[in-house]
C-alpha cells in the first residue's frame, strides 16, 4: 500500500514541479517568478524526501536538507537585490 502512496505522490509533486516551471517562464512580474522558484525548491525537497523514503536511506534526507538551506539562502538574497538593487553591503 505505501508503495502505491509514494506513486501518487512522486505524481502529484512532478505535477507541481510543471506547474511551477509553466510560472516561471510566463508569469507577469518578477516576484511571481521569485515564488514560483521557492516552490519548485519546495516541491523538490518533497521529492528527495520521497525517494529517500522509496529506497529506506538516510542520505537523500540529508540532501534535502542542504537543498532546504540553498533554497532558503537564495530566495532570501534574490528578494534583497530586489528591494535594494545589491545584495551585499
């Protein structure tokens, strides 16, 4: 049975993944683009996490917390180049 929700699951976060992407490309404003980017990260730490439970190891849940921490750094200096036109100081 868990077999079956990881299966669901890989598809439901890929679809989201396309969704995101699709926002990337076409979205009006460049904040849009910012948050379509944190989700895609978003969507895949789920997706690590979600292999990492498929295959029954450690390491990719250590991956996707490196992942969650350049995502996070990332999102956080992109929206002060936006605020402030330069990110460091």
């Amino acid at each position: 049975m868990i077999g079956y929700a990881l299966l669901f699951a890989y598809g439901c976060f890929s679809l989201g993944l396309l969704f995101c992407l699709y926002r990337v490309v076409f979205a009006p404003g460049l904040s849009d683009r910012v948050l379509a980017l944190d989700t895609m990260a978003i969507n895949m730490i789920a997706l690590l996490t979600l292999f990492g439970i498929d295959k029954g190891t450690t390491m990719y849940f250590e991956a996707s917390l490196m992942f969650a921490m350049v995502g996070f750094i990332s999102t956080v200096a992109y929206a002060k180049f936006v605020l402030r036109g330069d990110i460091i100081e």
